[in-house]
C-alpha cells in the first residue's frame, strides 16, 4: 500500500471494501487467538480493594466480531462511534452477575 493511504483510516477502508478477495476486515489490536493481552487490575465503587484477577482487554472496531466470526450471545454490537463501547465475554458476565448478587 501507498503511505498516503496510511494517513486516514476512512481511505484504508474504502480500499479494503472494494477488493474482491477481502470478505471482512476490523481495525483492532489483535485476532483472539493471539497470546498477547491487554489489562489490567481493576477496583469496583463499592470495594476499598483491588480485585486479584485482572480484567483483560482488545481494542477493535464493530467488524470485530464478523471479521472472526465470534458468536454473539446475547445484547448486540456496538458502532463505531459509542460513547462507552463494551463487549463482554461468558466470563465477565458471570464475575458481573456474582457482584450484583452480593451487592442486593
């Protein structure tokens, strides 16, 4: 690719849409299966301590989820343009649902 087309996002989209031999694409950090994560420990409004277990994370765009044909279970995707952009997995879910009810 040309350095120009690196300068706007918008322009490497539009050259990847119009290719045939794409069928899907995302902007994102990382394919899932990679090894490398992001994260880190996080601390809850109603906790003075840390949580010992570290909440992971991936930075994509909303093709994410087609472009690695990962099964959305519940809710739906979010655009590319949200205010707070969140997706979360089984996982999270379940650690959300066990806070909620030691919360009530």
């Amino acid at each position: 690719m040309k350095k120009e087309m690196f300068a706007s996002k918008e322009k490497i989209k539009h050259f990847l849409a119009k290719r045939p031999d794409i069928t899907s694409f995302s902007f994102c950090d990382n394919p899932p299966a990679n090894d490398k994560v992001w994260g880190g420990t996080i601390q809850f409004d109603d906790r003075s301590d840390w949580e010992k277990w570290p909440a992971r994370y991936a930075i994509a765009d909303s093709s994410y989820i087609k472009t690695f044909n990962i099964k959305l279970v519940a809710g739906h995707n979010f655009n590319d343009n949200p205010k707070n952009p969140e997706l979360i997995n089984q996982k999270w879910l379940g650690i959300l649902d066990m806070r909620t009810h030691m919360i009530s």
